[in-house]
C-alpha cells in the first residue's frame, strides 16, 4: 500500500477491500470512498508481548485500524513526513514518530539494551527516548514524522554513520547501534546538549536523520 506524497507534510494512501492500515489517532485529515476507522486496542499485529513491551516503553501511542475502499490522507502537527518502503528488512522507530503503515507489516518491540548493551540503555536515558523501540518488519510502506525534515544516510560496514541522538528518526537494516561520548567526561560537566554523546550505528543499512533536535 504506498503512499503518494501530497507534499512535505501530508501523504496520500489508497485503501483497498480485504487490506488494512494503521494509522495514529488524529492523524485523517481527509478521505474520499467508503472508509472505516476503528480504534485498536491490540497494538497493531504484535500481540500481547507487543503490548507489554510499549506500556513498559511509555510508548503506547493509540493506533486506528484503517479499512474500506477510498483514499486516506494523513498528517500530524504540521510535521514533515518520511516515507519509507521495506523490502523485508525491518524499521526500528519510536512509536510517536509513527503516522501511518502498512497491516502487512509486522509489528513489535525491542529493547535498546539488545543493541549496544548498557549503552543501549544509557542512549534512552540521554535522549528521553524509551528504552524500547518499535519494530515494522516485512513488505510495506512507512510514513514517520520529524521536525524539518529528513535526510537519508546510508550505512555500510566500512563507514559508519555517526548522528546526534536528538536528530536521530529511524534506521532500517543489519545495523548496531551503540552510544559513544563525543567529550571528556569533564568537559561534559555543566553541559545539557546531546551534543556531548554521539550514536553510532554500523553495518548495513540506513539511517533517517532529522534537520532539528527538537522532539515530537
């Protein structure tokens, strides 16, 4: 189900009989055809383990199930919006970044301490992120939201990417992440900004980088 980009802020989804899409809540902005929103209560298509894992994650963003024949369009706060189309691979992104998806996807928790491991956890402190993240794994579409605007950046495994936290949207791929500190612990002291610590990501892969620092 691929979204046609309207412009930099809203996007345009056709929904089909017999499939499905999710979307946040307050997102519709507008619809043509016979379409249903539904609020849902199971978390997308992760399950009960799924639903855990985003109460204990602060990260129970409300979803509707989205259904009928017609075309959708979304948007959210005036934010920009990535689309992001999976071939199989999986998305890793906070769930209040997520404006719309495919049903087709899988959906699912991670914790960040799997990745990088006391500095996974150390990443979700310093950014006031959760220490779980969302999964979307399969073929599909995506549509993430972030302050002005998205950059893609590839990852190989000779060249990392280094991205401030703050910036940092969503990565796809066989990627790693792990938190490094940009200063000396005593330059760092007095400071605030996240500035201080970079997250590395390697593998391959990419990773959606945001034009702000601000959060959603």
């Amino acid at each position: 189900m691929p979204f046609r980009e309207v412009n930099s802020k809203m996007v345009e989804a056709t929904v089909s009989p017999g499939q499905k899409m999710f979307s946040q809540r307050g997102a519709m902005l507008a619809y043509r055809g016979d379409v249903t929103f539904t609020p849902n209560t199971a978390g997308g298509q992760g399950g009960v383990m799924s639903m855990i894992g985003r109460r204990v994650a602060d990260e129970a963003t409300p979803l509707m199930t989205v259904e009928g024949s017609g075309t959708v369009m979304f948007g959210h706060g005036g934010h920009h919006i990535q689309v992001v189309n999976l071939t199989g691979d999986t998305l890793y992104v906070e769930a209040d970044r997520l404006l719309a998806f495919d049903g087709t996807l899988q959906q699912g928790t991670m914790f960040m301490g799997s990745q990088g491991g006391v500095m996974g956890m150390v990443r979700g402190q310093v950014t006031g992120q959760g220490l779980f993240t969302t999964t979307l794994k399969g073929h599909g579409a995506v549509a993430v939201m972030a302050h002005g605007g998205v950059i893609e950046l590839p990852i190989t495994p000779n060249r990392p990417v280094h991205v401030d936290p703050q910036a940092y949207v969503a990565h796809h791929g066989d990627v790693r992440n792990k938190l490094s500190t940009a200063l000396g612990w005593r330059d760092m002291v007095g400071r605030g900004s996240g500035e201080a610590f970079q997250l590395e990501l390697s593998g391959n892969g990419a990773v959606y980088v945001q034009a702000s620092e601000e959060k959603l």
